[in-house]
C-alpha cells in the first residue's frame, strides 16, 4: 500500500551516476514535453515575475537554475524576457556532467552558461539576482532542502523560487497511466510517479522553511498539483 501521508525517500534512477547519456538524452526531452504541456514552465515564469515584482525592478537581471537539467527553465526564461525587453543573463548548475552535456548541445539554448558542479561549490562572478529551482527540490531529504534553501537566501541578492511537486494520490496515479502509455523512456517511466511520492505537502515546506529561519515566503498551489513557493532577500543594496 502506498503511503501519500509520508514522503518517499527511495532514490530515483536519474540520481545514479552510471545512466548513459542517451538515457538522459531522451529523459530531458520528455521531461521538457512534461512540463510544456502540464504547466510546469508557465508555474517558473510566474516565480519570476513575482520576485522581480515584488522588487519593482526591471533591471539587468543575473538568474541562476540550480538543478537545471537539460535547460528547458531557462530557455523558457530567455525567451519571456526577450518578450519583454528585460535584460538577462543566464546560468544553469547541475551536478550531472550528463545533463550539462545534453543542456550545452541544444541549439535552443544558445547564450545561457551551464557549469557542471554541486550548486553548494558555486562560485559566481556576479552574485545573482534570482535563484530557482525546478524539480530539483524533491531530490533532496530534509536537510538538503532545508540547507539549499539558505544557501538560496545567501546568495540570491533579489529573491529565490522553488516549483516543485505535491504529493497526492491522483498525481500519482495520473502521471503513472501517462507515462506508461506513452513515454518512451525508462527513466520517466519510473522516475516521474516516485518523484510525485517524494514531493511535498505544505506543512512540510513551511517547517522546513522555519528550520532554514525563513519568514519572508509564500506558497501557492498551481495546477497540475505543484507548489510554487516564492521568498524575497530585502537585502540592502539589493539592485545593484
């Protein structure tokens, strides 16, 4: 029996280390398709233009994706913001040489830099202003959230974001019909329902956001079952 009033902790595929790259190739194609289609990159451009609104500032803007895959996040960024004649610079950091690869091969992301690095060895030339974070989130337990959740408010000079997922029975249950009648990856055939179990309520995200000494947050639910959790620096000097 499934439990949905705990989260998983049983690892997905896509966190070993010995996947081949046309694997993962095919995984961050689909997973672009996943997102596109359910609103999974519709909910990261509302994380963003509730940070630079609250800010009130259109400014050159430095955003950095830790965890970004294959890049689909911050091209749908490049693309929003070139919509709307804001300036932008964009990083993307992921540990998964693999992922970085397949990330630096798609013409679509010509512009955006991607380092190949455990987020927490980042060294940044410019600080940036936005941080975020896409199904990136529920890869880590409860201490990895709570301290990349710090390390998004030490570093973000603006604000940092998470779109994750909700753990819910009908997510589950959905996305594992659809994904095996027509994913063509072993991947996300397995990964995509374990990663709905080891997604979050939002009790869990609020304690975790006291452990990190957070106050300054807030939590919406987007369709289709997400949470998109937005918190703001107010650092001094902020927009510079």
């Amino acid at each position: 029996m499934l439990n949905f009033n705990e989260r998983s902790y049983q690892k997905e595929l896509l966190d070993r280390d010995d996947i081949p790259f046309e694997a993962i190739q095919q995984n961050m194609k689909e997973l672009d398709r996943i997102n596109t289609l359910l609103g999974g990159h519709d909910i990261t451009i509302a994380g963003l233009k509730y940070v630079l609104d609250y800010a009130n500032t259109r400014i050159p803007v430095r955003i950095c994706e830790i965890g970004c895959g294959g890049g689909d996040n911050l091209r749908v960024i490049r693309d929003w913001c070139r919509l709307y004649h804001i300036e932008v610079e964009l990083m993307g950091v992921d540990i998964n040489p693999h992922c970085i690869a397949y990330a630096q091969s798609r013409k679509e992301n010509k512009g955006i830099e991607f380092v190949c690095s455990d987020y927490l060895l980042t060294t940044f030339q410019q600080q940036p202003h936005i941080i975020f974070s896409s199904l990136f989130g529920h890869h880590l337990d409860k201490q990895q959230f709570v301290q990349m959740l710090q390390w998004c408010n030490t570093n973000s000079l603006l604000g940092h974001f998470i779109n994750d997922l909700q753990r819910h029975y009908f997510a589950y249950h959905s996305i594992k019909l659809l994904t095996s009648a027509f994913s063509n990856s072993y991947l996300v055939k397995n990964d995509a329902p374990l990663s709905v179990l080891r997604g979050f309520s939002k009790e869990e995200l609020e304690n975790m956001f006291v452990e990190a000494g957070i106050t300054h947050y807030e939590i919406q639910w987007k369709w289709a079952f997400r949470w998109l959790i937005c918190s703001i620096t107010n650092k001094p000097g902020h927009g510079k």
